[in-house]
C-alpha cells in the first residue's frame, strides 16, 4: 500500500497544514510520499524530505504550479496519483479546491474533511454542522480524501531522510490564468494554526469595539483574532477572521468566545479546542454547553476587568 500527500505550501516554506496530513497518512501505515509541486520549491521539497515517516518526496518544478490554481494541480495529482491506493491533502482551502476535480478526472468518489481513519478502506467525517459524525467505506482506487487538520498531531518536522525524486509535469491546462492576489498581513499568529485565539461576535456592536477590546486582549495573550459570521457580516473584521462551518476550522490550546452566542455553525469550527472560555451575558447562550469556563457577564464590563487583571 503507497499513500501520496499532497504538500501545501507557498513555494518557500512547507505549510504546517500538511505535517497533520501526513500523521493520517501513517494511520494507514504504507510507504508515505509526498507530492511538492511548486515554482522553485527546492527548498520546500527539502523540508518535507526531513518529515517524520516520508520514505519519498515528489517535486514537481513548473511555473505552471507557482499559484496552485485547481485545474493544473488536479491533471498533476491525476496523473501522478493513479497508481497510489491512498491520496491526501489537508481540508484548507489548498486541499478542498484542486481534490474534487482531481477525483473527476480519476473518476472516483472524494471525501471530505476526514477525522479519523479506522481501517485502510473506513474513515469518519463530521456531517450536520459537526453534530454528527458518520462511518463512510471507499471501495475505490486510489482512496481520494482531504484531512482536517485539527482532528490529527501533526509530525515531527525533523527526523526522516526521503530520497527527493523530481518528476515530470502534466503542464499547463490553460482553463484559467492567475490574475492577483491580495492577502492579509498581520503580525499576529495564523488564526488556523495558533495555539491561543480570541473571537468576538456581534455583541461587541461595532468594529472599534473590536479594535479597543479584543485586539488588546489578543496582543497580551499573543493569540490570533476570530470572530463569528454575525460579526463578520456586520463588517466589524475581514472575511479571514470568520470562525466556523464556513470560516476556518481550529482548535487551539485556548479558545476565549467573548460576546458569541455559540451558534451551530460557529461550534463546527472551533469545539475541538483544548480549553474554552465564554463570556457571554445571556446564560442560556449555547456556547456554554461546550466551555469549560463560563461567565455570565456583559463583556464591556468584564474585558477592561480581564485586562487590568493581565497587566
């Protein structure tokens, strides 16, 4: 049995989403490849080379892979996949936007978001807004799935000595072209990937409610900023901070929910978090079916409390 991952990265540094997608693939526990296709990614197939568990890392260096647009990574991960009986890619953006028309063109069904592996063949995966989870078998092959990256401990990024093999492009499709990109820039940690996160919802009223009580907050605790989908679709923060079924999946040491009712689709994205803390008025809000601390309070009063407290 061989499993191929496909690695997420920037074309300079491997993504952290892809060490939890390799800790799936060793669930498995074939012979672990890693696919990095890239625009001068030497440097990335190097770093997945040192992965723990790797036996192979596949580079593929074409400009064609630069921006990982989904019709050029899927004619790649088609051809390069057919003969693997497992493929994997993180359930990011990255991962969820090339898989389903990679699994098109192998004619085989993909699944998504994938939690746990129970047999080679069994896998489970949230449904209902993570309110249910449910046993799926594949009988095709290759197994196609994105992994979601909070349900797995990501592996050590030292420690293994892959051979780097470099393999050919599938080239470009020509069914789209990159245009630009805008991204957010923060000095902040990765709201995906960081070990504290604060949110805020729509009680804070305002996005200068925002910026006077949760980012102060946030800077002491060194956490990255969340919010729910109420508050971003009052345009108090940017569309990259939304938490939830339809923002980002995370699951940190610390997860504060201040002023956030606890919607099921906010709870889908951030219920597997270690520790969590809600401060909301309303002691009946759903949020505190799931925190571990809770304080029935209104936030206005509580915040400059809590952070007189912190110094």
């Amino acid at each position: 049995m061989s499993i191929l991952v496909i690695a997420e990265h920037d074309n300079a540094t491997l993504n952290a989403s892809t060490l939890p997608t390799v800790a799936a693939a060793k669930t498995l526990g074939g012979d672990i490849h890693v696919l990095v296709a890239g625009s001068g990614a030497a440097a990335v197939a190097e770093q997945a080379s040192k992965l723990d568990g790797v036996a192979k890392v596949l580079h593929t260096d074409d400009a064609a892979y630069e921006h990982a647009l989904a019709e050029n990574m899927a004619a790649l991960v088609a051809k390069v996949g057919a003969d693997y009986s497992h493929i994997l890619a993180p359930a990011t953006f990255f991962g969820k936007n090339f898989m389903p028309r990679a699994a098109a063109l192998l004619d085989k069904q993909p699944l998504s978001d994938v939690t746990a592996i129970e047999a080679e063949d069994t896998f489970v995966r949230p449904t209902y807004a993570g309110n249910a989870f449910k046993t799926v078998q594949l009988g095709d092959t290759p197994k196609m799935m994105t992994i979601r990256t909070t349900a797995f401990d990501p592996v050590a990024t030292e420690g293994g000595s892959a051979a780097i093999e470099n393999t050919e492009s599938a080239g470009e499709t020509g069914l789209t072209g990159f245009v630009g990109r805008e991204l957010s820039k923060s000095e902040r940690p990765d709201l995906a990937t960081a070990s504290v996160v604060v949110s805020g919802g729509r009680a804070l009223g305002s996005g200068e409610n925002f910026e006077k009580l949760i980012e102060p907050l946030a800077d002491k605790l060194g956490a990255a900023i969340g919010a729910s989908r109420a508050a971003v679709d009052a345009g108090y923060v940017p569309n990259d901070y939304q938490v939830g079924q339809t923002g980002k999946i995370v699951a940190p040491n610390l997860y504060i929910a201040i002023g956030i009712s606890g919607a099921i689709q906010h709870l889908a994205g951030m219920k597997d978090s270690k520790v969590i803390v809600a401060i909301n008025k309303d002691e009946d809000a759903p949020i505190f079916q799931v925190a571990d601390y809770g304080l029935v309070a209104d936030l206005f009063d509580a915040l400059p409390e809590l952070d007189k407290a912190l110094g």
